[in-house]
C-alpha cells in the first residue's frame, strides 16, 4: 500500500490507496451453463444485464458498499419506476426489452448510465469517481479517544465554505466514502467551543487520512468552602468568555467541560448565592478549577 503524509498547521494528512478492489475468483466456466433451479424461468423477450463498478481512473472493481438501481428510461417527462435493484457487487437482472437507467450508489458517490436491451444478453460496467475521508483528533501527542469527537463535512460553495451539508455527526475513524473533490471539515471536540477546522481534498481511488489537532482541555468545576474540600452538590456553574458570552452551563458537584485554549469567567450558584472566579484554559492541561463559596 503507498500513500503520502503531509501537514498543513495544525492538521496532519495520510492519503493512501483505497482498499476497495479484491481480486476476483477464476470465472466458473459451467455457473451459466444451467438456469438456477430456484429462478424462474425468463418471459419471453427477457435477457440478462450484468453489471459491474469500477473506480473512475483506476479500473479496479468496487467490491462492497454498493446499492444498484434500474430505472424505466421514461421520455414523456413522468417520474421513472423502479424496476430492479440490489447490493451485489456484480449483480444481473432480467429485463424486457426496452431503455433503461442503471444507477450506482458507494457512500456519497454515484455513476448513472442509459442502456438498451433488445432481448440479448448485455455487460456493462459504470465508472465511480470516489475516494474516503478517515478522521481523527489530537492535542499535541495525545489521540483523542473516539467518542469524544464529531465531525461534520462541507461541500464549499463560492466563499461560502459551509455552503452544502454532506453529513453532520461523523465519528472518528469512520470510512467516509465520497465524490473525489475538496471539503469542509469542521471538528468538535467535547461540548462546547474546542473547534477546528480544515480543508480537505479527496482523490479518486484513495483515503484521506486526517487528524485535526486541538488545543484544548479538560477543566472540572467545582464550588468549595476552602482549597481542597469537598465539593459541593447543586451547584449551577455558568462558563463565559471576558466580554460575557456564555460557553456553556452545567449542573452538578463536579461537571467536566472541554474548552478551547484561552481565558474565561467561571460563575457558580448555590443557596441563592453567587460566587465568580476567572481562571485560564492551557492547552492539553487537563485540571480542577476551583470556586471559593465566600463573600467577595
């Protein structure tokens, strides 16, 4: 397998081949030769269309993740009818003489061709231009773990870099399959403003591979009488950036909350009493932060 690996600022790219084509078995010289006892018989005028996908540039067959449709190729302007469809990576239909619509689907990314049948047997092959996105996050060494991350991919429109929604909710590691073209990806790290962002470009036939490092940290807040006690239970804790925006609200003795790298406003509620602290978020420095329940 060969690929490249190469950074832009804060994200680090491996693209390596796309491991969708397996080597097909030796034909079956006798798998025609009979009908299937369990098929039934073609009516007549009926004949065989075999169909198989292969990655655009690369004719290697596409093995998995396919959805095939057939569709009556209608010329009087009305929606076209379904008449086959099937997951097979080399699927065969039997179909009445007449125009059609083969289609295609592999993830995010699709191939359509017209063809005729006239009552003989036809072999064709539709053309998908696709690759995959693998995405993953990191604070300095540090991988974050799966479930902590989302990711939401972008198809750019103008200057609009979020201009067309691909899908929202990725997770990491995932095998995204798409049309080979540039995206938006936008990485969300916990819950709340640990965001990053890049462009990414998927090629034909090949997996990006690309991890969006994140400065951030993990704080968990806390309400206490003295330095090191106990917290206490209830308390409605409110995260606010300097100019009073508010982050992100939690309740609880000790709520954890990711936050991006940067300075803050932490107010915590408790018997009808309000106490404030400021406090700094370093990147990668996971720690307590400390609200002190006593009159300012």
């Amino acid at each position: 397998m060969m690929g490249g690996r190469f950074g832009l600022g804060g994200l680090v790219v491996l693209a390596v081949l796309l491991p969708v084509a397996v080597p097909a078995q030796a034909p079956n010289p006798f798998a025609n030769s009979l009908p299937s006892p369990t098929m039934p018989e073609p009516a007549e005028g009926e004949a065989q269309l075999s169909l198989r996908a292969v990655l655009s540039g690369a004719d290697r067959a596409l093995r998995s993740g396919l959805a095939w449709r057939i569709y009556e190729d209608r010329s009087d302007g009305t929606r076209p009818a379904i008449v086959a469809r099937s997951a097979e990576p080399e699927p065969s239909f039997r179909l009445a003489p007449g125009s059609y619509v083969a289609t295609v689907t592999y993830g995010y990314a699709s191939a359509s061709k017209k063809l005729v049948m006239a009552g003989q047997p036809l072999s064709d092959q539709l053309r998908v231009s696709a690759g995959a996105l693998k995405l993953s996050g990191a604070i300095g060494d540090f991988k974050i773990p799966a479930p902590q991350l989302s990711f939401s991919v972008f198809v750019p429109i103008g200057t609009n870099s979020e201009g067309r929604l691909v899908r929202s909710g990725v997770k990491a590691g995932e095998l995204l399959r798409l049309p080979e073209g540039t995206y938006h990806v936008v990485s969300t790290y916990g819950e709340s403003n640990a965001i990053q962002r890049a462009d990414l470009k998927v090629e034909n036939g090949k997996v990006t591979d690309a991890t969006m490092n994140h400065r951030a940290a993990t704080v968990t807040l806390k309400l206490v009488a003295n330095p090191g006690a106990e917290a206490f239970a209830g308390t409605a804790f409110s995260v606010l950036t300097p100019g009073g925006d508010t982050i992100r609200e939690a309740i609880g003795a000790f709520p954890q909350v990711t936050l991006a790298e940067g300075d803050y406003v932490l107010i915590a509620r408790h018997d009808g009493q309000v106490y404030t602290r400021e406090f700094k978020v370093e990147s990668g420095l996971d720690r307590d932060v400390e609200v002190l329940a006593k009159a300012s």
